[in-house]
C-alpha cells in the first residue's frame, strides 16, 4: 500500500446526508461519542480507510481477530438528515503535515462524492478553566450564531483546531460547504469520560434529528 485508499463494502441509499466526524484516540471523547451516535441511528458501516501514514501494527478485536488500523465509514437512512459517520481511533503523525492532508483529501473527495451537503465535527478542548463548556466554531457568522442561539454554547474564538477534526473546516470552507466542528472543554484534572454522554446529547440537538 503506498497511497491512502477507500474500500467500498456497499453503497447505501442516501439523500443530502450530513457527514459526521468525531476521530480521537481511545482515550478522546470524540471515539466514544461517535460509537454511541452510530448505535443510536442504527448506522451499518459500509466502506473502510486504510493509510501507509496510520501507525505501523496490527489491531487485535475481542474475537480475536486482527486487521490493519483503519477509519471505518457508517451509514444510516433511519433518521432525517440521513447520516454518514466515520470513525477511528488513529492519526497521521502530528508532524506530517502532508500525511495529513492526503489522508483527509482522500475522505472529504469521498464525502463528496455522497453529496453530503453539511459536516459536522467534534471534540475535545483543553483549558485551564475548571467550568466545562462548548465551543463552537464554523464556516460562517450565520451559522454559529445559529447554533449557539438554539443550542447553547459559546463561540470558540482565537484558537487552533488540531488534527483532522479541525481540518474539515477548512476543507468545507473552500468547497461552499456549511461546516461546524464542537468543542468540549474541561481543565487537565476532569476525565474526559465525564463529558461523553453531555457531549453525544449536545451533538443530537445540534444534528436535531427525526426518524424516517
């Protein structure tokens, strides 16, 4: 394998879906989150990323059963928008910069290609503030206000967002898309466990979905 690639397992039948993306290690809030959104919509996966730029081992499940590291793209038709959700729990080295952009090329050409017409992305912020909160940040003023009015939550303001839940922003922007990545803070001494389950909520009311 020398570039990164999409295996497609199915192809579901999708309208205007939105793109969720919550990618962290183990360890982040964005992975469990994104487990509890997949069986919460009852979302089936149907293809898989694989990279030469994800770490070089092997992943044991509980079956026992063993496959490269990899992102792993669901979808689900049950609720309104329909959804496409991609998880993982690897990254590119923080230091490739190219990696990052191949890998990430390489999923929004795909996100694309589904006629996904909003992203959404998410995850975890650290500050030194004992409150915990949401930001939000976004590919228009229209947009996070909307958000922030409705929902709650503060504008993130000044800041860098790492990694490839802060790339996506950039991506949308320069497609035309609407693009909305959430934060959630806590200071160095809060678990992040203990924000999973009001970060999953916030994400459902910002997603405001309805079954089909």
């Amino acid at each position: 394998m020398n570039k990164t690639e999409i295996i497609v397992l199915s192809k579901p039948k999708l309208e205007h879906p939105i793109f969720v993306e919550g990618l962290s290690h183990m360890r982040g809030v964005g992975h469990p989150v994104t487990r509890m959104l997949i069986e919460h919509v009852n979302a089936v996966k149907f293809a898989e990323l694989y990279s030469p730029h994800f770490p070089g081992y092997a992943i044991a499940e509980d079956n026992g059963l063993c496959h490269l590291p990899r992102y792993e793209f669901y979808a689900s038709s049950e609720v309104h928008p329909n959804l496409v959700i991609l998880a993982g729990t690897v990254q590119p080295l923080s230091t490739d910069t190219v990696a990052y952009y191949e890998v990430f090329q390489t999923i929004f050409d795909f996100v694309i290609e589904l006629h996904c017409q909003t992203i959404v992305t998410f995850g975890q912020y650290l500050t030194n503030q004992v409150e915990h909160a949401f930001f939000i940040a976004s590919t228009s003023d229209a947009l996070s206000n909307l958000i922030t009015t409705k929902v709650g939550g503060r504008l993130f303001r000044n800041g860098r967002i790492g990694g490839l839940i802060g790339m996506v922003l950039g991506f949308a922007e320069l497609h035309k898309l609407p693009g909305i990545c959430i934060l959630g803070s806590a200071s160095e001494d809060t678990p992040w466990e203990t924000i999973t389950f009001p970060m999953f909520e916030y994400l459902l009311n910002v997603l405001n979905l309805t079954e089909t």
